[in-house]
C-alpha cells in the first residue's frame, strides 16, 4: 500500500491541476484468496468469475482511493476503469500487479515505468510529467 499512497500523492498534487489527467484501471486481483496470497493482503478478494465480481471489487479500491484523496484534494476523485475479462489492458501494457503509464492524447504512450512493486517508482513518474508537460509548453 505504500505504492498506493505514493500515486495518491501525485495524483493529488496541485501541481497538476490543469496539465495531466490521473485515472486508475482495475485489473484482475493480483493476490486473490483462492490463488496466489500472502500475508499482507488488506483485502480478502476471490479470483473475479465474471465482470460483476470485478466491479465489486473494483469498489474496494475506488473507496480505497478517495478515503486517500481526501488527504489532499478532498473535491478530487479519481476515474477509474476497469479491465475486461480477457485482461486486455493488463497483457497490452503488461501490468499485473501494478504498472504507471503515461498517456499523450490520442492513446500515444509516452512513458511507461516498470512492473510494481518491485519496479513501481513514482518518483520517475512525476520526473516524466515534468520533462513531458516541459516540452509541450
């Protein structure tokens, strides 16, 4: 969870405010109680069987997100989508668990940092976003 907060930090900065758009995706559960699990899982979740379990699961982490948000920009909620069945946004941008992507408009990605949590570095993001929003100015 400490990658979490992290990413609700820079999502929640006021830096950003009118250059970058944050929004989260939901993938299929990376430590589901009847798979892969260890000890430190906050949330008991079961592999999803359809897309009504994955939302219901997705509102785990919406609620999550905006209890975090409300730290620092408590008017700021975060949009979040969640992957299809077939996983096809965790295979296209390879991200299970967890992955930062930047987006240019039109769905160019501009930067992709590396597979969380070993690699998850937001630090590097935030780098990215200045270095982008520098260079389109």
């Amino acid at each position: 969870m400490n990658a979490l907060d992290a990413f609700v930090e820079l999502a929640g900065s006021h830096e950003w405010r009118e250059d970058v758009h944050f929004a989260v995706v939901y993938l299929e559960e990376a430590h589901p109680t009847d798979g892969w699990m260890y000890g430190a899982v906050e949330h008991m979740i079961a592999s999803h069987k359809d897309m009504s379990a994955r939302r219901a699961a997705a509102q785990t982490l919406r609620t999550l997100l905006n209890d975090r948000l409300k730290a620092h920009r408590p008017e700021f909620k975060l949009p979040l989508y969640i992957d299809r069945m077939d996983n096809a946004a965790s295979d296209y941008f390879g991200a299970l668990p967890e992955r930062l992507v930047i987006l240019k408009g039109g769905g160019e990605i501009a930067w992709i940092g590396g597979k969380g949590p070993e690699e998850y570095r937001v630090g590097e993001c935030a780098a990215a976003l200045t270095e982008l929003i520098a260079q389109s100015a």
